[in-house]
C-alpha cells in the first residue's frame, strides 16, 4: 500500500485538485491551492473509506488536512492503531 499515492488518487477525484494532484508537493499548503471546509470533510470521508479508519475528533482540525504530508502522518497513525 502506497499512502503518498492513494491520497494523490482521492485529491485527484475532488474539483478542487481534478488533474493536478500529481503536480503537488508533500508540503504545499492544500487550503491555499483551493481546499475548502467542505472539501476537507469529503476528502476525510474518502480516507476513511479507502483506509478503513476513523479520524478521531483530535485529528479534525485544518492541520491534519493542510498537506499531503500531514494527510500520510495522520493515516499511517490512525492504521498502526487499528493493527495494534
């Protein structure tokens, strides 16, 4: 499982990131590239589909959504609890 990939894939479906999601950075900010709060809920919803997670109220803050890096930090913590 690639998760840089599979959050590329779910950016790439939304409207905001629809053919460029492969153009950005780990760390380009996605709010400043045109996510909104409502995006950042469809794109929570998605991980937690794809992933078979559940993002705890703690992680539902914009910073757990500002860039594909922090998206890849908070799934992989949110698997390796469900493994554990």
């Amino acid at each position: 499982m690639n998760i840089t990939q599979d959050i590329r894939e779910i950016l790439g479906s939304t409207e905001a990131f629809a053919g460029r999601a492969d153009q950005l950075s780990e760390d380009d900010s996605l709010f400043d590239m045109g996510l909104d709060s409502f995006g950042s809920v469809q794109l929570m919803l998605a991980l937690e589909e794809r992933f078979e997670v559940e993002f705890p109220d703690a992680l539902l803050n914009r910073k757990s959504f500002s860039t594909i890096r922090s998206i890849r930090d908070a799934v992989a913590t949110l698997i390796n609890r469900e493994a554990a």
